[in-house]
C-alpha cells in the first residue's frame, strides 16, 4: 500500500481532486486482489499532508460504489480496460454473500 505526500496549501478535497485517477488505481487494485475473499475491509492509500495523516479505507459494504466511481473516472479518460475489470468485480460482488 503506498503512502501519498504532500506538503504547502491543499487540502484533503484537492488532494482528491487532483490525484483522482490516482486513487481510483489504488481502489481498483486494492480491491482486485481481495475481493474473492471473505476480507471486511481494506486500507486503499494513506494520505499524508503537511505531516497530518489521513488513510482511505473502505469496507466491502462501499467496494461496489467505490468500484461505480471508479468506473465513471476510468470512462472519462477512456480507460476501458480498467473499466472492465470494475464491471467484472461488481458482478462478482452482487452475487455474493458477506457473512
């Protein structure tokens, strides 16, 4: 999991904002490499700002709306590969059933 740094005037928002496709990658992958498991949450990327700490992580309950963002940011820039593997995830994941 990689860490992100930042240092001067930007905020959380701009971080997102500006690093969007970024994060969507690391969301993406993170998610690619457990989602067949029966893992409840997965830390995405921590964020740091101004030596100020902050960690992304989403439980499986957000990781097919986290995935439907991804997807709307992958088609914008028209990557269609990564578009793919969401849609791929978010099929898997409707069908299955967290314990």
């Amino acid at each position: 999991m990689a860490k992100l740094k930042f240092m001067g005037e930007i905020t959380l928002d701009d971080v997102f904002h500006q690093h969007e496709i970024e994060i969507f990658d690391r969301v993406l992958s993170a998610i690619e490499e457990i989602y067949k498991t029966n893992t409840k949450k997965i830390k995405v990327v921590d964020i740091e700002i101004n030596d100020f700490n902050y960690s992304i992580d989403l439980s499986h309950t957000k990781f097919i709306s986290a995935l439907t963002n991804a997807l709307k940011a992958f088609e914008v820039i028209e990557e269609y590969e990564k578009c793919n593997r969401c849609l791929t995830i978010i099929n898997y994941l409707k069908t299955k059933t967290y314990i």
